[in-house]
C-alpha cells in the first residue's frame, strides 16, 4: 500500500508500508490489545506467541485505553456458562460510566467476533478465551491502544525524518 507524502504543501515522495505487528513491551507475559483492528496479540519473552481476532466496544473510546492488569479470574463450569462466557479476566481499569467493571471474557455470541459490538468489555471465540485463560494470571499487563499498528509505525516515521 502507498501513500502520497506532501511536506509544506510540495510532492515529498510516495511512501511504501508493510503491516507490523506491535512490538514486546517487556519480557514478562503481557498482551496489547488494538481496538480499532479487534486483535488481541499476547508476548511471551519478547517473542509474539499468539493472536487472537476479538471484539471491543461499539463506539471509538468506549473500551478503555492505556495499560492496566488483570486483578481477577474466574472460570465457570460449562453449564454454568452465561452472556459473558465461561471465562473471566478482570482488568484494573477504572469503572465504565455505568458503574461496570471492564474486563476480557468469552461470549454467547461468538458470530460477532471481529466486530465492535461490546459495551466496553474485550470479547473472545470460546475457545480462544480458555486458551489465553491458561496463559496468564493476576498481575499481567494489558496494554489497549486504539488505531492500527502500522500507523503508528508510519507516524513515528514521518516525525523522524520532520515530515510531520
């Protein structure tokens, strides 16, 4: 993909881009989410091990952005299993509006998965939310940022070389 670069209003050069994932934020187990893209991507030492395609809020800001941790857990038995799913990772980001509290967890709709359909909450596939369930625990970051990695790879750039 290219794009048109202009600089104080004159041609500059056309800019050629490839997709980049984010990148580690330290060695210890953590996961960055990007809401605008509904990827959830999880580092262990540094190394990316797995992404999983999620669904975030339903309007831009509403899942909450910055760096938090997971404060609880719970897992429930599969018949006990409700809109949230069977899985709950409970995030120490402040309370939404309403009062509630945010968090990544499974769904009873796992059709919607890809899209912005939450209230806040991160959701995940059954399957994937056991997955990343047995990976972590209490104390695991969780980075949510908002707009697609490669941009902020191409801003970074074009601030570099006084572009922007």
């Amino acid at each position: 993909m290219c794009i048109v670069v202009l600089a104080g209003g004159a041609w500059a050069g056309w800019i050629t881009w490839r997709w980049v994932n984010p990148q580690a934020l330290s060695d210890d187990t953590h996961i960055i989410v990007d809401a605008a893209l509904n990827r959830l991507y999880i580092f262990e030492n540094r190394q990316l091990v797995r992404q999983y395609t999620v669904s975030t809020g339903h309007e831009v800001g509403i899942t909450p952005h910055g760096c938090y941790t997971i404060v609880t857990r719970w897992e429930l038995e599969d018949d006990a299993a409700s809109a949230l799913g069977s899985h709950w990772l409970g995030l120490s980001a402040p309370p939404g509006p309403k009062g509630g509290r945010y968090g990544i967890h499974g769904t009873d709709e796992p059709h919607l998965i890809g899209q912005h359909v939450s209230a806040g909450c991160i959701r995940m596939r059954p399957e994937d939310i056991a997955d990343l369930y047995r990976r972590v625990s209490v104390g695991t970051m969780v980075c949510i940022k908002e707009g697609p990695t490669w941009l902020w790879w191409l801003g970074d750039w074009l601030q570099e070389r006084g572009i922007l």
